[in-house]
C-alpha cells in the first residue's frame, strides 16, 4: 500500500481528511472530498495529494482529469521552452498508461501539444491517438488533426495529413481541393476536382451542383496549364462542352485562354475559330467574338511595340500585314 508522506497539515480539518484516507485509501469518495476541500490551498499542495490519490487510484479517469486540468491551468501563460511544460507532458503520457481509451485526455493532451508548435512530436501524438482510439471515436481527433495540417509549416506533411482525413472523411474533400489552392498546389487539387467529378454518386455537402463544379475544374485547368500537366485539358473542356451547351462560350473561351497562357497563339485562333463556328446563341458568340477581338488586337500591338520604330524585314511585315488583316475581315 502506498505511504503516506509528511504532510505540514494547516489545521485539524486537514487531519480529519487524512484520517479518512488512511482508513478508506482506495476510496474515491474520500480523495475527491480531500480534492475539493483544497481547491484553494497552494499548487504544489494541490499537485502532491492529486499525485497520492493517483497511487492508490491510477485508473481513475476522475482524479486525472481533474489534475491534468488543474495542472493546464498552472502553466497556461507559461513558454514552450519552460520546463514546467514538459513535466506536464511528461504527466500527460503516465495518464495515458491507464487513460488511452478515454477521448477526452488524448484531447486535452494534444491540444496543449498545438500551442507548443513541435510538428513532429504532434503528429507523432495525433498517430498514437488515432491508433488507441476506436474508429467510432476518431471523429473527433480528426478534427484537431486537420486544425493542425492548416497551422503546420510542413505543407507536405499537412497534405499527407489531409490526405488521410479524407480517406477516413471523404465528404472532407472539397476542403481538401480548397486547402490545396490556399497553399499553392493546383495541380493536385484540380485531380482531385476531377477525381470527385468522375464520380456518378459524388454529392456536394456544401451543395454546389456538378455543373458549378465542372465550371471550377474548368477554369482552374486553364488558368494554370502549367501545374495541370498531368490532365487533359482538352478532353475536359470538350467534355464540357458536350454536357453543358449553355456554357459553349464561357468554355471555348477557357479553352483559348489555356492555350495563350502556354504562348500557343495559333492555336488559341484555331479555338476562336471553332468556338464562333460553333456556338448557338447571340450570348456566346458575343462573348466569343470579344475575345477573339481582343486577342488580335493584344497581338498586333505587341508585335509593333517589340519592333518599336525600327523598320520590319519583309518576313515580319507580311506577318503583321496578315494579322490587320484578319483583324479587319473578322470586324467587318
């Protein structure tokens, strides 16, 4: 059976606490009632009977909750290199000898772990947890999880994270596909885009239809054809073209811009082309024909401004006698 140290008791009440715990010492009853009657008593006091109740009662969730948080308490406005901090993970980890079942102290204890901003030993944390925990419970570690994937510096490790919430979470993937663009990683989160999309049963939860979708993924592979290298784009706008009609100018549009961003400048003629040939509405060819306006014109006057007044070779000048040209037979 434990001992009982030497105590300095204050007055006779402590003694009459004392005499109730060497009778009753694996009574939770009566270290509760010593607990709360020292509520106020200093903390070192505080911590020592906590420390001899948890002797006699190492698996008592009540005892270690109510420590751990009174501990937390006690070095809250503390640094994260004070020493006092790792006693407490210290004491945080001998709970979890007898509290790994119990959601709430793995909780408490990595969320005390976030504001000391230790990457690997957090995540380290986050994987015991998750491993201890049944599946039924892990619902609620994810979600500390994830809030540190977006405060992580790591951003490969924060996306291997998010990686996992969503295998365990796949309604999370459209703020999977957000968190991606926030932190620059557009190729990876148009795939995804697409992967969803390429799903028959895919449903929304913040209920954006699959044609909001679809205009997503579209713009986003056009106005980054470089990072989406491991899509076809082309397949995607004509897939979207053929799906959704009401959007052909919007889309050929997007398609045209993709290629201008690659500096593929016939190309992009040739989109225009089609795209006016095509459409079947005033609306898109209006928004076509604009574009297509607009384009010639950015590259006649880029042509101009890179010869400056120096005087065009005849190869140059038929070249932009072709584009005012095409300029004046397409707006006429």
């Amino acid at each position: 059976m434990p001992t009982a140290p030497d105590l300095n008791l204050d007055d006779d009440t402590d003694l009459l606490y004392e005499e109730d715990i060497l009778r009753n010492g694996y009574s939770l009853k009566y270290w509760w009632r010593y607990m709360e009657a020292k509520q106020r008593a200093p903390a070192k006091q505080r911590n020592m009977i906590a420390e001899r109740a948890l002797k006699y009662l190492p698996g008592s969730y009540k005892v270690w909750h109510h420590y751990l948080k009174d501990r937390r308490q006690q070095v809250l406005h503390r640094r994260p290199e004070d020493p006092a901090i790792e006693n407490l993970n210290r004491t945080y980890e001998r709970a979890l000898v007898t509290m790994h079942k119990m959601p709430r102290i793995w909780l408490d204890y990595l969320e005390f772990l976030l504001g000391q901003h230790r990457t690997t030993v957090t995540r380290q944390k986050f994987d015991r947890a998750l491993r201890a925990l049944p599946i039924t419970q892990h619902e609620t570690i994810w979600k500390l999880f994830v809030q540190f994937a977006k405060e992580c510096p790591i951003k490969e490790t924060a996306v291997r994270v998010y990686r996992r919430y969503v295998q365990f979470e796949p309604e999370g993937a459209e703020e999977y596909v957000d968190f991606l663009l926030s932190i620059g990683r557009v190729g990876e989160a148009a795939l995804k885009l697409a992967e969803l999309l390429n799903r028959e049963s895919f449903v929304s939860m913040r209920g954006k239809s699959r044609h909001k979708l679809w205009m997503e993924l579209c713009d986003l592979v056009c106005k980054h054809p470089q990072e989406v290298k491991g899509l076809r784009v082309e397949a995607i706008i004509h897939s979207g073209l053929r799906t959704f009609t009401d959007e052909a100018g919007h889309l050929w549009g997007a398609l045209a811009d993709y290629f201008i961003r690659q500096a593929q400048f016939e190309q992009a003629r040739d989109v225009y082309e089609e795209g006016i040939s095509t459409v079947m509405t005033v609306r898109d060819f209006s928004m076509l024909f604009d574009a297509y306006s607009q384009f010639e014109e950015s590259m006649i006057t880029a042509k101009i401004e890179a010869q400056g007044q120096a005087d065009l070779e005849g190869a140059e000048q038929l070249d932009l006698d072709m584009r005012l040209a095409r300029l004046e037979r397409l707006m006429a």
